[in-house]
C-alpha cells in the first residue's frame, strides 16, 4: 500500500481534491474521496434580488459552462411566474446550448483531456508520409452518420477541414522537435510522459493528435458566435426573462437580428459540424479503439448501476417545468433514470422524471453528511426549494485549515453537497443520457421516435460495430465516457443546425417576436411562486430552484452536474460517481497516477484538483507537485 499526493491536478477547472487508497502491489483502488476545496456561496449573493436579474449574476458560477447557468435561471424564474416565451426564443435558445455543447466539448477533448492520451514526447517519432496516410484512413474508416441533407446549407464546401499531406505534419512535427529539444515544454509541461500509457498509441497517432491539439486553440473561437449575436458576448451573454435580448429585423441593417448576421451563425454552425464529424470523432474512435483492443475497459464506476438525465432541447416553447409541460416538448426524452445498465440495457431499470418527480420532497434532494454544511432543523436531507446554504466548515482529520494533509472520510469533507435521487447517487453528463435513451429504445419505451433520438441509437451502433462490442460493455467505461462526449458533440452540432433553420423558417413566416413581456412587471406576478430551471448541460443535468416572495428572491439553489459526480459520499447511499470511477480504476505507477488524472478528466469536471494515494496505515509516503511554476517537491 501507498499514499500519494498530486497537487494540483491542471487542465480543468475550479477545485478538487481527492484521495484514493490503493493496493501497490495489485495497482486495485480501496477506497477514494473526492473533496471540493471552493466555497461556492452565489445563492447567498442571490438572496433579496429582483428574479429578473438572477440569470446574469447567477452565470458567473463559471466562466467556461457561462451560457448553461443563465438558460437554467431564466427558465426556473419563467415557470414560477408562468411565463411562455416566443419561438424565436425557444429556437435562438436551444442553438446557443447546442453551440456552446459544441464547443465545450471540443475545448475538453483537445485542450484539458488530450494530453492523457498523447504525449509530444512520442510524436517526434513519428513518420509524417505514415501520418498522412493515418489520416487519410481515419476520414475513410471513422465516418459515424450525420442527419442529411439541409435546407439552409449554404456552405458549397467544408471550410474546415483536416490537413492530410506529408507537408503538414513534417512542419508540426519540426515544431514539436523544436520545442522538446529547448526542454522548454510550454503547455506540454507537467505530465508524466514516461508513464506506459503513452507507449499504447502508435507516433503517428500522437503526431496527429498534437496537430490538431494546436489547430483547435484557433478553431474552437468561432464556435461560439451565436453567443455574441444573439447575447451580445460571450462568454457571459445576455438573456432576458420572457424570452431574448435581441430584435430581429431583414430590413434594418443596424438590427441586432438581421440577414448578416445569421449567415455569420450559420458559418459557425457549419464550423462546428464540420469540427466535429472531421476532427473530433475520427481522431477520438482511433484513440478509444486502440485502448479497448489493448484491454483498457476501467474507469466506469457508478455509470453501469445508476445515471440520471434531464431531457434536452423542447422542441417547441413550453408553459412551464412544473407543470409537466417542458417534459412534453423534449426532442430528446432523456429525463429519468436508468440502474444497472451494465447488466444490458433489456434488464435495465429505467424510471421517468417527470414534474410528480420534481416537486416531490423526496425524490430529489440534498444531504450534508459530509460536506461543510449544515441544516438548521433535524432533517437530513433537504428538497432545493427548501434548501440551506449554511458554512459549517471543520478541520481536516490531520493537518488545519490552511494546510490540508488528511481528509476525515468519517466526517465532512467537501464543500459540495451530496445530490440523492430517491436516496441514492446517480451519475451525470453525456453518457448517462445516451444510456437512459439506448435503454428506452430497447425496451420500447420511445414511441414516435425523434430524429435526435434515432440519431443517438445509430451513434451508438456505429461505435459499438468499430469496437465489435455491446453497448453495455463499452460504454459504462472511461473510454466510454470519453467516446460518448464525442457523440455528444455531433449531436449538438446537428442540433444548432436544425434550430437554425427552424429559426430561418419562422422569420420568413413574418414571426419577428422573440420576447413576451406581458408578465415583466411585478404587479402580475403572484405573492409566493416557486419554479425550476430543468436543463441538460454539457457536463450533466443542471437545476436552478427559485423561490420568490415579496417579489423577490426568497431562495436559491442550484443542483450542477459536478455536484452530483463529485459529492462526497453518503452515510445511506455510498460513494458518489468520481469515487467510484477511482475505485473502479487499475494504477500501474502509484508515484504517477495518471489513470487517476485521466478518469476524473473523463467527466470534463467543472473544478480544479489533487489526488492522493495512500497506504492502509495512514502513511504519507510521498507528494508530486504538477505545477510547473513550483517545481517538483517530492515529500517522502
């Protein structure tokens, strides 16, 4: 047994830490925690405003997942106070969610997860004429199928589209060469490029990655141009209660909305899809493939007994959440939970969330066991309308407040709370939504079938036909994880499409509208109203829960995707889906976890960390700083 301390974990964004215990001689996981270090507290700020105001402070949660916070709060304050927002909105809502999927997914594939798969170190070794032909292979082999034909098309060719020239990959790899041979490493710095990992991929696979690594740092900008037209910025853009900001006029050429600027949307829309089918999904199945061919199937922890998803993209504009009526609209019918899928998705359980489910102080709440909180009152659990955000921090088993050695597994340890579904923890994100409908589709429980959901079901036969395995074997997995983001990402790619010409549509119709602001003025709104912004976002399901009075914010709590697969364990329910994926993660070199790194990396999490590993006795054995501005310290 052995205990060591990486600190911090980079390329991701916010705080964690967690801790693992781990076999040495066997490399198996015993035990693990994860800890968020961060005070998050915007609730508190939130409290006694005006609810119309609440999505514009409520976003700064995240400079990354912006546009995800302020859509699940103008949607919660709109179903407290019944309020129907306009078909524009709806479409021009639903593309910049689908846009911001886009490229949020890109953004971790290529530049916060990359670099646990490939390594520059081993690209200087490739062959550029052998990774030309790589390429060549992977546009050929790796094609998974796309929605068709479109209406609006107006792209007379890819704009985008991968370099596949010996040339090209001479010249990176000269680059490359340049940088490894200065010992200057740059943003390659601070990773163990000589763990065995990095030896499972051929060079030319490596030099390719690398390539496409520095092109997206260029491409993924214009991804999120419909945020600046339609939000006026990004990140950060603006929303407005009842609808959008933005005017639309095919006259005026002063207009926020006019013909100009949607062919600058529909340009970053074809980017984006382009992107996606060409870059990302080949380069991700060659990568994923070589790692099931080589045994690689760990990682999946929670994501083969239980998932829980949203539901995505209403279709049409709905009267509210709590009502039942967002559920009705769903172009994807995601919302529920699937349990032991891992079992095959025929003997699968799934459960529907609907608005009964919602509302119900039972189903979905909130324990502190273990994190820095406290709730005033004997209940263990809370409802988030009901929900407390009281600080009740105390010191680490070994070390004080401002120096961290041991977390108290036995007591709090996290400044996340613990999500629970019907008492227990649930795994978010792209792969629990893809599970929940592969499961529903098997089990006939998608009538009228959707093209996004059969869109999802051919995704996934395609991977499971390139891996020669059942869905239930890889994709409850890392690799599973990771290759379903990517899937992910094509569907929201094809998804900004088809609201973009659903928006074209309505415009040439004559519909103009893209806010209602009958219900603006608070003299008609009703003395108490509680609503819920219900919203699948890129990580994960995302709630914001309102309570207002007086006409003003009397409650607020959000419930993010890192909460519920970060949380900290529970006494009733257990581990929560990142302890559970280290627990179910083999360490070849515990002085350099990688496998850690990269399973915690595969849910793209929304915070910074550190891992630890740690002997049976408690022993603290050795610590590895990644931060190349520090150096390394190594305490034995």
């Amino acid at each position: 047994m052995k205990r060591v301390v990486v600190d911090p974990i980079t390329r991701i964004e916010g705080h964690l830490r967690v801790e693992v215990v781990v076999d040495e001689a066997t490399g198996r996981v015993t035990d693990a925690l994860s800890s968020g270090t961060a005070w998050r507290g915007l609730e508190l700020v939130l409290k006694d405003r005006d609810p119309r105001d609440a999505w514009a402070y409520i976003q700064r949660i995240c400079g990354v997942c912006t546009t995800a916070h302020a859509l699940a709060s103008v949607r919660s304050v709109e179903d407290a106070l019944g309020i129907t927002i306009p078909k524009n909105a709806n479409y021009i809502r639903n593309l910049m969610a689908a846009s911001l999927t886009v490229q949020d997914h890109i953004v971790h594939f290529y530049h916060l997860h990359a670099l646990d798969w490939v390594s520059p170190l081993e690209a200087v070794k490739a062959d550029p004429a052998a990774t030309a032909a790589l390429q060549v292979n992977l546009l050929n082999g790796y094609q998974l199928p796309m929605r068709g034909a479109f209406k609006t098309d107006t792209e007379a060719y890819p704009k985008d589209f991968p370099e596949a020239t010996p040339q090209y990959f001479a010249a990176i790899k000269a680059k490359v060469q340049h940088i490894v041979a200065s010992g200057q490493l740059g943003i390659f710095s601070a990773n163990w490029w000589d763990h065995p990992d990095y030896q499972l991929l051929p060079p030319e696979v490596h030099l390719l990655a690398v390539a496409h690594y520095l092109e997206m740092l260029d491409k993924q900008r214009e991804l999120v141009t419909p945020h600046v037209i339609f939000g006026g910025k990004n990140p950060h853009p603006h929303y407005v209660v009842g609808g959008m900001p933005c005017s639309i006029s095919m006259e005026d050429g002063n207009a926020p909305i006019n013909t100009s600027r949607l062919a600058i949307v529909d340009r970053a829309i074809n980017v984006g899809r382009s992107l996606a089918n060409t870059y990302y999904l080949p380069d991700l199945l060659a990568i994923g493939h070589i790692y099931v061919q080589k045994g690689k199937v760990d990682g999946g922890g929670l994501a083969g007994t239980r998932v829980m998803s949203c539901g995505a993209y209403p279709d049409e504009p709905f009267t509210g959440v709590t009502n039942g009526n967002f559920f009705e609209k769903l172009l994807i019918r995601s919302n529920g939970v699937v349990e032991n899928f891992k079992a095959g998705a025929a003997k699968a359980q799934f459960t529907e969330l609907d608005a009964t489910a919602l509302t119900h102080p039972d189903i979905i709440n909130e324990a502190v066991d273990h994190a820095w909180y406290k709730y005033d009152g004997s209940d263990r659990t809370l409802h988030p309308w009901e929900g407390q955000t009281v600080h009740n921090f105390t010191n680490p088993k070994e070390g004080n407040a401002t120096n961290w050695k041991f977390l108290d597994e036995n007591g709090k340890y996290s400044w996340l709370k613990t999500p629970l579904w019907n008492n227990k923890v649930c795994e978010v994100g792209p792969l629990a939504k893809y599970i929940v409908i592969y499961t529903k589709f098997v089990q006939g429980l998608l009538p009228n079938i959707s093209w996004a959901e059969q869109f999802m079901i051919d995704q996934i036969n395609a991977v499971s036909k390139v891996l020669n395995l059942a869905p239930e074997v890889w994709m409850p997995t890392m690799v599973g994880r990771t290759a379903v983001r990517g899937l992910d990402c094509q569907l929201a790619a094809e998804m900004a499409k088809y609201f973009f010409e659903k928006l074209i549509t309505n415009i040439k119709n004559g519909d103009t509208a893209v806010a209602d602001s009958s219900k603006w003025q608070k003299h008609t709104w009703p003395a108490t109203a509680k609503g819920v912004g219900w919203y699948e976002a890129p990580r994960g399901a995302l709630s914001h829960w309102i309570v207002i009075e007086k006409q003003k914010v009397a409650n607020y709590q959000c419930v993010v995707p890192t909460t519920w697969n970060a949380c900290p364990r529970d006494d009733e329910a257990g581990h929560g889906a990142y302890e559970l994926s280290m627990m179910d993660t083999h360490v070849q070199i515990p002085d350099k976890p990688l496998e850690i790194v990269k399973v915690i990396r595969s849910f793209d999490p929304c915070m910074a960390c550190a891992t630890h590993v740690f002997n049976a006795k408690g022993e603290k054995l050795r610590t590895v700083t990644t931060d190349p501005y520090i150096g390394t310290r190594v305490d034995e």
